[in-house]
C-alpha cells in the first residue's frame, strides 16, 4: 500500500542547505557538511511507502494527487533531482553507516535484469560462476605494489575478531585480483589447465570519502570475471571481449550510447597493462565509467607465483585479466533517461513493462472493468511481458498515472466501462508526455493486443537509445588546441581532440579544467594529427570530461 504521507526528499538529507525550494518535509533535518550519506534521522520510517498511518487523512479510502511526491526539476537542480528519484521511485535508502545505501525491490530488480543479461553472456563466453572469501590477509593486498598503493587509501581492514586481536589484519574485498591469485596458484599447474575463466557477482567495500547513491558508496554490488591464459594474446582478446559485451549491453539493453576505448595511463587500474573501458554521458554531461576491463599481464602472477608447465615443459608466470561492471550502472540509468517526472526505463531493464490501471466510477461498473483488466493482464503475461495491474481502490486514476510515470514504466493501459464495451483499451507511452503519447481504442484481441505492445516496447527501447545518443553527439565538441579543450569544458561539453602530450601535461589539464582523459576511443578519425597540447604528431584522439 503507498503512502498517504507527503514523503521528505532525500534530496534535502543528500545535498547541501542550499538548495531554495520548499522541502516537502515532515519536519527539518540537520545537514552534515559535504557529506551525501548523514547520519540516520528519527524520521527513516518516513522514507518508507510502507509506514502509512490511516490517521494522517480524513480519507484514507481514496486519495487525490494532493500527497503527490515531488521532483526537482532537473535543470534547476541535477543532483537535487537524481536524489529526489532514488527516494520516491522507491529505489534504495540510506544504511545506518554512513556512505552505505539499502537497495529497495525496485532498485534491486532492474540490477536483477543486468544480472540476467550478463549472467547468460558470461557463461556464452566459456565462464563459470564461483565465490571468493570477502576477507583478504593484508599481506596479500601487499604483494603487488601498484596495487596496494592505488588501494590504500580506500581500504577496510578488520583487526579483532571474536574479541581477540588478529595476527593478521583482514583487508574487506575492494576487488579480487589478490585472493584470486592465491587460488589460481593451487589449481594451475599445466596448460592443460589453461585458459582458467571465472565469475563471481559479490560485495565490496571502498571507503569513499563521497557518497552518491548508486554511483559511489562505500559498499556496492558488482560482477567481477577473472581469466589466466597461456600467452598475452589470449589475454589481450579476452579483455577486450568482454569490453565488447558490456557495449552491447549498454546499447541493446540499458540504451546507453557509451564510447568504447582505453584507459591512459594515468587512469589504467592499479596492476594493470591496459585498461579498456565504456564511458556514458549523463544528462548533466557529466561522464560516468559504467563498466572496464584490465590486461593485467603478468603483474600478480608475478607477485604471486602463479605459475604453469607450457608444452615445452617450461614453467612460465600466466597472463591474466580482470572485468567488471556494479550497481554504478543503475544510477547511469537513472541520469541517462530520466525527466522531471521522474524515472524513464528501458523496457529491456525495467522491472514492469506495463502497468494496467484500471478506471470506474460507480460499484456496478467495478466488476467489469476489473475482469477486463485481469483477462488484459494474463493475455500480456503469456505473452512473456512484465505486468502489473493496480487495482487498488485507495488512490484516485490520476494518482495511479503519476506514480508509475515516476516509477518509469514504459507502457501504461487504461481501461473503463466504455472500453469494456467497446472491447478495447486506451494505451500511453512514457517517453512522449501528454496527448500525443495516448493512444485509443487498441482491441483487447489477445493476437492485436499483444503484438501492438510489443512493438511499442521496442519503439521505446529505440527512441530512448536515439534520443540518447543525439544528446551525446551534440554534446561533444572536437578541438585542436588547448584553448578550445578549456573552452569546452568551462560550457560544459567534452573535448575530442589529438593527444600525445606527457603525464605531467594530462595531469596539468585535471588541475586547471577539472577534466581527466576519459578514453581513447577504439573508433578513431583517419588522417594525420597534431596534439592540441604539445603541436607533435599524434596518433589518436582522446576524450576529456568531468566526471563521477
């Protein structure tokens, strides 16, 4: 049952005091200086749509859109905005430590269906899932020296343990690479037992310093594939496979239009050789890194030992790769498609496809209408697409229509008395607002029905995807020189242009514009170049943003 309270925003327990709108609060909370996760408040069951009091309404039996949850507009306020979604989507809540987050159902199935896509690609492409301790002796974070310092700063460690000291202080999982080696080490011997490809969809825990749900918290959900191979070249096709998947995924499911390429030096994972990875615009141009994968070469075989007999009956140290994508990819969703009514799901992601809401005004109009409705529900349901029928009598229709609107369900059926009549339905879309989104008198023919929603679903699923990218192109400007470079980002935009400088130059660029290397892409322009830093010859193009 949703609840009849206005709920409060977590915008306001997310965001700095700053932001000048009326809160839609039961009562004030304390801000915390820069922090996205404060402590919990006497006011937490109010997060929740299940703590409803009959007493907070004269008229608990029908409600008007008066209790409507409220939205920041977008423009005025991005991070405002996302927060505002995560709270009345129902998406996650704040956990009790600070940093942590409490994924609701709602939030947890559209990760269940990146799950789903990746778990079936995964085992397409020869990996087997597993489990590794989420407790890791610190020795090991110290074997490989990249590592442990590109790692230090952002590690848990447990030091007492059933209330005695350690002799050895535990590392809790930031990523696997260490413990993995470890075990590599005892089931790797010859390479008849190589290529070795596995998965394992976990925990880990980071300590960031700041938070932003579903983006970076201190502990977050992700899939993590490690692979060792008998020569570089297996290595280096397995990394750069499984970048490719989580493309494809990215455009055929979540209809993000992400950049494929590499990591510069600077930005390539602690331990790595080369990192590949797929970065997103967010509709505050911001990048997001929604997904890599590392050549880790011989780095922590090397440091571990992880050893094999080639054919030659040479021992020689495996070479190896590491990938992953996280719940990050859910906020990446959120902020690609989402508008000021609130969320706007792909219908390959979205928990429901469709939801029936259906409409009577008197008692002797009710049981037609809601056995049209079920028999509508069931025809859709066989046809194997997510439905949801709210038939609940405690929220007005127009209540009905905003809630799911927030909730970013593609496809909305209305059904009343003269539909049952008329044996039809009237059906509106998600991502086209208003009139021009509805649709009337569609058959309720079970053979009509069911292939007008389905092409629906995929007209959706395209135009997301297309509208996407068009503000992805318009939003990229190419440049030669470094005054452009700055110039683009000042506005906003990213910079594409011709880069070869040093280290030194990329990391001058991060200083004075905010903006970092973000790839070079795979696809690359023909023609010679000239770096717009240093005027030498280049050979590629990179891409700078600001970024999560």
């Amino acid at each position: 049952m949703v609840s009849s309270l206005r709920l409060p925003s977590l915008t306001s327990l997310f965001s700095s005091p700053s932001i000048l709108r009326p809160p839609p609060l039961l009562c004030r909370p304390h801000h915390h200086h820069k922090l996205s996760f404060p402590p919990p408040l006497p006011l937490t069951a109010a997060f929740s749509s299940q703590t409803t009091s009959a007493s907070t309404t004269e008229n608990p039996k029908k409600q008007t859109n008066q209790d409507q949850k409220v939205i920041t507009p977008r423009s005025h306020d991005f991070n405002a905005w996302y927060l505002d979604i995560i709270a009345n989507a129902e998406l996650a809540d704040y956990g009790p430590v600070r940093g942590t987050m409490v994924i609701r159902p709602y939030g947890y199935a559209i990760w269940e269906a990146i799950q789903d896509y990746l778990n079936v690609k995964f085992k397409e492409t020869g990996h087997s899932n597993m489990y590794f301790p989420q407790f890791i002796p610190f020795s090991f974070i110290e074997k490989e020296a990249s590592h442990v310092e590109g790692f230090s700063p952002e590690l848990a460690l447990v030091t007492i343990g059933g209330g005695k000291e350690l002799e050895e202080k535990l590392v809790v999982r930031p990523t696997s690479e260490t413990i993995v080696n470890h075990m590599f080490t005892q089931w790797i011997h010859s390479y008849r037992d190589l290529p070795l490809m596995v998965n394992q969809w976990a925990n880990v825990t980071r300590w960031e310093m700041r938070t932003k749900p579903f983006v970076r918290t201190l502990e977050f959900l992700w899939q993590e594939g490690h692979t060792a191979h008998a020569n570089p070249e297996e290595a280096e096709k397995e990394a750069l496979q499984m970048i490719d998947v989580y493309t494809k995924f990215a455009y055929e499911h979540a209809a993000i239009p992400v950049i494929a390429g590499r990591k510069s030096k600077a930005e390539t994972f602690a331990g790595a050789d080369r990192t590949y990875t797929i970065e997103a615009m967010m509709g505050d141009r911001k990048a997001l890194q929604a997904g890599t994968s590392h050549n880790l070469g011989q780095n922590f075989s090397r440091a571990f030992g992880t050893q094999f007999m080639d054919e030659n009956g040479e021992r020689q140290h495996v070479w190896q790769t590491s990938w992953a994508v996280s719940t990050r990819f859910v906020g990446g969703i959120i902020m690609t498609h989402g508008d000021d009514s609130g969320l706007m799901l792909p219908p390959k992601v979205a928990p429901i496809q469709v939801v029936i809401v259906p409409i009577w005004k008197k008692e002797d109009e009710k049981t037609g209408v809601l056995n049209a409705a079920s028999s509508v529900k069931k025809v859709l349901q066989s046809a194997g697409i997510k439905v949801k029928l709210d038939d609940t009598d405690q929220r007005t229709p127009g209540w009905k229509f905003n809630f799911w609107e927030m909730k970013g369900v593609p496809l909305r059926i209305e059904i009343g008395p003269r539909d049952v009549l008329s044996a039809s339905v009237v059906i509106s879309r998600r991502d086209v607002p208003g009139k021009q989104g509805k649709v009337f008198g569609i058959s309720m023919e079970p053979s009509i029905l069911e292939a007008y929603v389905k092409d629906k679903l995929d007209e959706i699923q395209s135009s997301l995807l297309g509208r996407a990218t068009s503000f992805r192109d318009s939003n990229i400007v190419d440049v030669s020189s470094y005054d452009e470079l700055k110039a683009a980002i000042t506005i906003g935009k990213w910079a594409r242009g011709p880069w070869s400088a040093s280290d030194a130059d990329e990391q001058r660029v991060k200083e004075e514009t905010g903006a970092t290397i973000r790839c070079f892409p795979f696809e690359q322009p023909q023609g010679t170049k000239t770096c717009l830093m240093t005027g030498s010859p280049a050979e590629e193009v990179a891409i700078f943003a600001k970024s999560y």
